[in-house]
C-alpha cells in the first residue's frame, strides 16, 4: 500500500536520505526502519506525510502519486497518512482539552457528521485505553504514556490506511513502552493497521514488525524479513549494530567495528559508506558504491556480503 | 570506600529519597536503576554533593573512606568532588565550557587542584589516551565534538584528576548504540586498570547488567531491592523488579533459533 522509490531529500549540501527503495504491504502489516543519528530514518518519515520536499523519488500510497497530488489532494493525503512523533507534547496543544484536539481532527477531514463527534471521541479513547472523562484533561493532566496514547487517538481519528510512527515509545518509562507497544500490536489487528515504525531499537521493531530496512548514512544497507535481518544480520553494519545492543542475559560483547570519527553526512566516504568503521572492508569497498543484492534471503548491500554471512553462520 | 546510610532528601516537605544503604568498594560499579520520579539521580546529587545547591535539604550519612560529607562546607565539599568524586551527566557537552577550547578546561581543573603547568599538560595527555581519544582533540572547541567524544572527554577529566569515585548519571542515554558500546568499554577499562570505584545511575537494565557488579532497584524514592547483579537481574524477588525486567523488549538470540 506504501511504495518508496529512489526517495532522495537534501537538505542544503548534505543528502539525508539517498536512494531509499520500501514498501508497506496492506495492513495488518509493519516495517521497521532502524539506523543510528544522522541515518535519515526521521526524515524518510517526513517525506512520506510531506512534512519534508523530496528532490526526487517516488512516493505511493494506494497507487496515488503523493509528491504529484494537487493542492486540494494533499488534505486527502494527509488523511490517509498520518504520524505519531517521540514527544507528544509537540503535537498537542497545551491549551486544548483533549477531546477538543480530537474532535479537531474529526472536523478537519470531515470523518463523520457533527452529530456523532462526541461519541467518535469516547470510542477512539477507549481503543487506546483510555476513558471518556480524559477527554476533559488538559495535556499537562496526562502522564507521558498517556499524551503519547491521546497523540495516538488523534492520528486513528482520520481512519488513515498507514501510520508513520518515529520513536514512539522512545521518551517513555520502560513499563510504560510495554504498555504502548501492546497498544500498537492491539490497534494493528483490529483496524488492519499498516505502519512504518521509526525506531533505534532493535527489539522494539523486532516485536511489532514483519519487515525491516537498515540505514546508514542515507541509504539501506540491508533489508528483509525482521526475524532474519535482526537475528542473523550480514551487512557488517547491521551486525555491529546487533553486537553493539546491551542484553540483559550476557555481558556486552566488544564492537566488531573498528574506532572510527562518526561520519560527515555532508562529505560521505566514496564507495560504501561504511568502510571506514568496517572490519571486512577491502579495496573495492573504498571505491565501488555495493548496491542491494539478494544474500542469505534479504537485500544487502556489501561487497562482501558472502563472507559476511560465512561468519556469522560461524 | 562509600557508604551510604539512612540517606533522605527532601524538597519542602515532600520527601524524594529515602534509601537505608548503599555501599560501594574500590573497582566495583553499583547500578542504581529506576524510571522517572524513583529518585535515582537525586540519589546521586546528593552523594555527589550537589543537592543541597539544588534547593533540597538532605540527611542521613555519606561516608568517603570513613569521612562523613554530609554538613561539610562549601569549599571543603569542592575539594572533595574536584580530586576524589567525579560526576558525568546525560548530556556531555553540559560539562564542557563551550566558549574554552577542551585542553583549557582541562588545565585550569588541573592547576586549580595544584598541578604545575607541565604536569597538567602531561596528565591531560595521559587521560586522553585512557579513554581512546587522541591528545590532538584538546586543541578543539566543545561544539567540535561528537557526543560520544565529549562524554569520553567528560571521563578523561575524571581521570585526569585522579577520581577515586565515578559517579555516571545516564552517561550513554543520549548516544547511538554502537557509541554506547564503547563509552560502556572505556568504563570497564578503568575500573580494572584505575580501580576506579563507579556509581551508574540508569534506566536501561541491560546496561546496567553489562557493567555492574551490584545493583539497587529504585522505587518512588526507595531502594526496593538491591544484591548482586547475577542475583537481581537474574533472579528477581521483588515484583516490580520482575515487573521492569519483563517489560524490556528483547531480540531473538540466535542460539534460540539456531537449536
């Protein structure tokens, strides 16, 4: 239902994101898109609820040309792709009662007849585990997890097709994450929802995603099936990431990158942008961009993906 | 080496810290874990000193090598936090003077505790390659910095001046896991090479069961359980520690897959 084609956003000098290819298929259905700063995962997010101009590139939802879309069309867009940011308090007024920020909602993209908004408002607060007399509090009379579940209700109230949703749960408690991530595994299969999820986490996308997408410095670096990708990763990258994430049953592993200055987004390595830090990097890798190719059953780009593999396998 | 008793801080009249005991020796890191409000960093503010400069009214016992800090001074106080407990924050860049290139810093703390003029320079040198980086970044400004080289010149500082007690609130929160990874390498280090006595304040469990031997669950301002890590971590008691360990999400290893 989502297709990224070749999306390229520069912002001056810098290209934040180069030549990103995804899809989201009908939901239910989630892909995850995790990288580090400076990856250009948020701004992929962006682009796709035109939040930020792409130079080039292609994006559909239902088969309809975002970027192409008329004026008037672009409110339609909005309404089938909404996004749910990290802080919810920058999307909610901290003057407006809750219900009100809903039923603003509601009224903008004409979802149902005046008549009904009152009723619309308890259901959606209801389906993110709130109740009908929150719609009284003002923002500052929630919790986090709680503005974070109203930041929810309020993208749901546009019944959109395809929720863009950037780090979540990333300024929550850790009980309270739980909490949300169950939320969004619960809406999913009731409402069929698609979504991209945005996140650092590995677990996380793990837990709520079918597909992932790895970034590194503006580009996918590999891709395919999240059980696969997160459990055993090829792309050097992708492996340093998962060897780099802290778990509770074991003691940190040592990094398999080697030391290296965090990369320029506006001055990027020639050839693969991740030989600098790589241990495997050989003299194509210096020069030769790799692009996507299928290994091990997903898309990596590595010129060595191969041994890469091998060793994992072990 | 610390030993914490009966300690209490307090804002008017709301109490926001009531923890019995906390002990902490020579190469041994101790986790204090909580989410927000449980009263983890004003813990640490308040052995490090700082709370009372926070507007918060602290008692009970703190005890540096059988010196009890609590009611010390000012200057007394300054003293004891330049050379013997050294404090890292969240956010490095916060304890870097943006407007002094980062070997100044590093000169005035060192000739303020007494060093001479070359000696100071020998010592910077010295703590910058301890924590990975090279002497060269002394010559830059903060903002010249990526957040993973400011925290590790945060913690050349500490060792620079010789601190017995690290005191790390939340130092790889705000960092890029893989940057995490070798700040957390850079610690352990320390510890073995400089015995360097560690108190690290987090919120992430599985950090904290990466680097800590001991650990303390914090509750609304109490420690609701506390022991070795290989216990607590692995073996719960109290249910809202099972309760925080079950609610961090978890990757499939491949060893459950691979069998």
């Amino acid at each position: 239902m989502l297709e990224v084609r070749d999306l390229v956003v520069r912002y001056g000098p810098v290209v934040a994101v180069d030549g990103v290819t995804l899809s989201v298929p009908a939901g239910p259905a989630g892909l995850g898109l995790v990288g580090e700063s400076g990856s250009g995962k948020t701004t992929i997010g962006r682009a796709i609820v035109r939040l930020t101009e792409p130079a080039s590139g292609e994006v559909t939802v239902d088969g309809l040309n975002a970027f192409n879309a008329k004026r008037g069309d672009l409110k339609a867009d909005r309404k089938s792709v909404q996004i749910v940011f990290q802080d919810p308090d920058s999307t909610l007024d901290p003057r407006m009662r809750v219900g009100p920020a809903i039923t603003e909602a509601l009224r903008a993209h004409a979802v149902v007849e005046r008549s009904a908004w009152p009723a619309r408002v308890t259901e959606l607060l209801t389906a993110v585990g709130l109740q009908a007399e929150h719609a009284d509090r003002l923002p500052h009379q929630l919790s986090g997890g709680q503005r974070q579940r109203v930041a929810i209700a309020r993208a749901l109230a546009v019944e959109p097709r395809l929720l863009v949703l950037d780090e979540p749960t990333s300024a929550l408690d850790v009980t309270v994450q739980a909490r949300v991530l169950e939320l969004i595994a619960g809406l999913r299969e009731e409402r069929s929802l698609a979504y991209l999820l945005i996140s650092h986490n590995l677990a996380v996308v793990e837990q709520l995603c079918e597909q992932v997408a790895v970034l590194y410095l503006g580009q996918v670096v590999e891709q395919g099936e999240a059980a696969r990708v997160l459990t055993w990763p090829v792309h050097p990258y992708t492996r340093a990431l998962r060897t780099a994430v802290p778990e509770l049953s074991e003691t940190l592993p040592a990094p398999a990158t080697k030391r290296a200055e965090p990369p320029n987004p506006a001055d990027p390595p020639p050839g693969c942008r991740f030989h600098p830090r790589c241990p495997l990097a050989v003299d194509r890798c210096r020069s030769e961009r790799p692009l996507p190719r299928e290994v091990g059953g997903r898309l990596v780009a590595c010129h060595r993906a191969e041994d890469s593999l091998a060793e994992t396998r072990g | 080496m610390l030993e914490v008793r009966d300690l209490g801080v307090w804002f008017g009249d709301r109490q926001v810290v009531a923890v019995d005991a906390l002990d902490l020796d020579k190469s041994q890191t101790l986790g204090i874990v909580g989410e927000t409000g449980s009263g983890k960093s004003m813990t640490a503010y308040a052995i490090a000193g700082l709370a009372p400069g926070m507007g918060a009214r602290v008692e009970g016992s703190v005890k540096l090598d059988g010196q009890e800090l609590i009611g010390l001074s000012d200057g007394a106080l300054r003293d004891i936090r330049g050379r013997r407990i050294a404090m890292i924050f969240q956010a490095p860049i916060s304890s870097l003077n943006p407007v002094f290139r980062v070997g100044d810093v590093f000169l005035r703390a060192l000739r303020l505790h007494g060093a001479s003029k070359a000696d100071a320079r020998e010592r910077a040198a010295e703590a910058m390659r301890s924590v990975a980086l090279s002497p060269d970044l002394l010559h830059r400004y903060p903002h010249q910095l990526s957040g993973g080289q400011a925290q590790r010149v945060a913690i050349a500082m500490a060792v620079a001046l010789r601190a017995d007690v690290l005191i790390a609130d939340e130092p790889t929160s705000a960092l890029d896991v893989t940057v995490q990874a070798e700040i957390l390498d850079v610690l352990e280090k320390l510890r073995a090479e400089e015995s360097l006595a560690m108190l690290f304040i987090s919120h992430d469990l599985a950090v904290v069961s990466g680097i800590c031997d001991t650990v303390a669950i914090m509750y609304d301002g109490e420690v609701v359980e506390r022991g070795p890590v290989s216990e607590t971590l692995h073996h719960p008691s109290h249910p809202y520690t099972r309760e925080l360990l079950a609610a961090v999400p978890k990757l499939t290893t491949p060893e459950a897959t691979d069998a």
